[in-house]
C-alpha cells in the first residue's frame, strides 16, 4: 500500500489528457453561456432554449455506454481521438446555422462528440491513476475543467460584444483544433479485454445521484444568463468565474480528504452546501447576492463530484471502467439535458402562473427551489442507503 501510495502521479498521459480536456472544455464554456442569446437571436424561445441545450446532453446519454464498451474493447486513445474530430467539425459547422431546426441538428451531432471525447478522457484518467491517489488524482484531473469554466464563459462574453458570433464560432473551433492535436501524442497500451455490458451495476448508485445534481447544473447553465439579464446584471460569465474557481480550489482537497476520511464524509456536506446555493441563487436580486450562491454551488460541488467519481471507480474492476464511466458521465449527461427541458417547461408555467402574485421573476425562482429540494431529497437516500465498508473494493 505504502508503494501504491509514492507512486508517480503528473505523467506524460496525465498531463496531455487534462491539459487537452482544458482546452475541450475552454470550447464548450465559450459557446455554454453565449448560446442562449443566440437562440434567441435565430427567434427560439424560452422553452427552445432549453431543448436545444438539453438535446447536446440527451445524444451524448444515448451515445455514452456503447462509447463506454468500445472503449474497454479498443483502447480509450482511439475512442479519444475519434469522438474530438467530431466534436471539431461540428464547432466549425455552428457559423452555417440559420434558424432553430438546423441549430437542434446540429447539437445532436456536437453532442456526440462531446460524450465520446469526454468518456474515454474520464476511463483514460481512471487507468493513470495509483488506486491510493484515487481521489486526488480526481480532484486535479476535474480542475482542467474548472478552469475552462472560470475563463471560458467571462471571455466569451466579452468576445460576442466585441465581435458577434461569428467569431466566437471560429474561436471556438480553433481552441477545439488544439484540443485534437494534444490527444495525439498520448501513449497507450491497448489490454485487450472481455465484452462488457453497455450499462454497469456498480455504477448505477452513483449515477442517479449525479443525474440529481446535473438536473440543477442543466438549470444553470440553459437559464442563469437570461435570469440575470433581466435582474440587469452586466455580465453573466463572473457567475461561472466564480463558481469554477471554487471549484478549484476545492477539488483537490476535496479528493484527498476523501482518502482518508471516507466518501461518505466528504459528499454529504457537499450536497446540503449545493443545495443552499440554490436558494441563494432563487432569492438573489443583486450581483453580490449571485457570487455568493456562486460561492456555495462552487464549494459544494467542488467537494460532491471529485468525490464521488473515486467512489465510483473503487467500485469497478479494471475491465469494466469504460462501461462504469460511460454510465456515470450518462447520468451527468442526463440530468443536464432533463433539467434544461423540464426546468424550461416549468419556467414557462410558473412564470405565467405565478407572476401576478410573486412579481415577474416567480419562474426563475420557482426552478432554483425545486431544484435545491432536489439535491437534499438525494442527499437524504445517500445517507441512507450507502455503505461506507463498501469503497476501495
């Protein structure tokens, strides 16, 4: 235990597949937040907003666990590769768009790609890290998106006022493009191993609890920008700034202390902090009110999801990684897309129902409180049903 323990972390594979998922995600947060305003501009409206940013997540769920098997079965490099081309063409296609159809059918090609890259990044990650680093090598792996997150949204914001889309699209491509070539010198030996099944038993606990959390992250990033434009604040990238420096500063930390304390000790504050930040974000009405439910979203999924990933992988054998990523990142996947759906459909009724009596922004309110309902109602069946003499099987 004690060898596992001084074992090499920050290798040549670590290093290239998190700086490339930086840059994957720099992608994705640049076009994140922006998009909304720009199904707007096509004529989109509120509940379209949230399909065409649900359907990138919903074809990335449906693609996720065959992704997952044909990653155990060819090496997780190829399915790398593979799945950042497609995501590449698709960020250079998003300039020919002209109207709300065209944009949806595109998202589900983009989507694709996402959950490939995305999949075999996580399982390669998985492989790399020592079994008594678990947690922190988790930790450090999920800052590269963090950090995306912290610029991503801020500069892109700045870019649409300075440029339009146009060229955001093209900056976007561009950061995917780099992306790409960073994948292509990871070295891997392919382990040839038995079929597995598209979906993972051990799996399925700590994915429905990351769907719970990802119903709330959905809500976030589909219908944050347009509640605070209308609350008139300037920019609404500083929300994710903050909250993905949170992250960052937590994450690692978060790991580690799971190591040693347990997983247990580590996701249950996380989630009843997440959960409050939610009914911060439901009540703000002012730019200090919004960092400080930033703050606690950050901190408290900053302590949840690296976490919880260990748990995950202490619970899977070697030759079923690929198919127990490809279900946990589903879930993730899922939720976002749900809740961008459900949240809008709910957003839209509640804004109608119960604007008269609550004032004009009862809809966005109505959203962030269910949704923290949401995370303690999860936190509540974790506590309940998990077995902490169970991890680092």
């Amino acid at each position: 235990m004690e060898q596992s323990k001084n074992e090499k972390l920050f290798t040549k594979n670590f290093i290239l597949t998190s700086l490339s998922t930086f840059t994957l995600f720099t992608s994705f947060y640049f076009l994140l937040i922006t998009l909304p305003f720009y199904i707007q501009k096509l004529g989109g409206s509120e509940s379209e907003i949230g399909y065409i940013i649900g359907v990138f997540t919903i074809s990335a769920v449906f693609l996720r666990p065959f992704i997952g098997r044909e990653v155990d079965k060819h090496g997780r490099k190829k399915l790398l590769v593979a799945g950042m081309v497609v995501f590449l063409i698709s960020m250079m296609l998003y300039n020919y768009t002209t109207d709300v159809t065209s944009l949806l059918l595109l998202r589900i090609l983009h989507g694709i790609g996402w959950g490939a890259a995305t999949t075999a990044a996580s399982t390669l990650i998985a492989d790399i890290a020592p079994p008594a680093r678990r947690g922190e090598a988790m930790g450090i792996f999920g800052m590269s998106s963090n950090v995306a997150m912290a610029i991503g949204p801020v500069l892109s914001m700045i870019l649409l006022k300075e440029y339009d889309f146009p060229v955001l699209f093209s900056v976007c491509a561009a950061i995917a493009l780099i992306s790409l070539l960073l994948v292509l010198p990871i070295s891997e030996k392919i382990v040839i191993r038995p079929k597995t099944p598209l979906f993972s038993k051990e799996a399925l606990f700590p994915s429905v609890l990351m769907f719970t959390i990802s119903l709330t992250y959905g809500s976030i990033v589909s219908f944050l920008p347009l509640f605070q434009e209308k609350q008139g604040v300037s920019n609404a990238g500083i929300f994710f700034s903050v909250f993905a420096i949170t992250l960052i500063l937590v994450r690692a930390l978060a790991g580690k202390l799971s190591d040693i304390k347990g997983r247990k000790f580590v996701i249950v504050p996380g989630m009843i902090i997440i959960s409050l930040g939610l009914f911060f974000v439901a009540t703000a009405s002012s730019l200090t009110t919004f960092l400080v439910a930033a703050l606690l979203y950050g901190l408290g999924f900053g302590l949840f999801h690296p976490t919880l990933m260990a748990l995950l992988v202490d619970r899977v054998s070697p030759q079923g990684r690929g198919a127990a990523m490809g279900t946990f990142t589903a879930a993730f996947d899922l939720g976002i897309g749900v809740g961008s759906i459900i949240m809008g459909i709910v957003l839209q009724f509640a804004g109608v129902v119960l604007k008269e009596k609550f004032g004009e922004f009862a809809g966005f309110s109505a959203i962030y409180i269910l949704g923290g309902l949401i995370v303690l109602a999860a936190a509540v069946l974790f506590t309940l049903k998990y077995n902490e003499n169970k991890r680092d099987a």
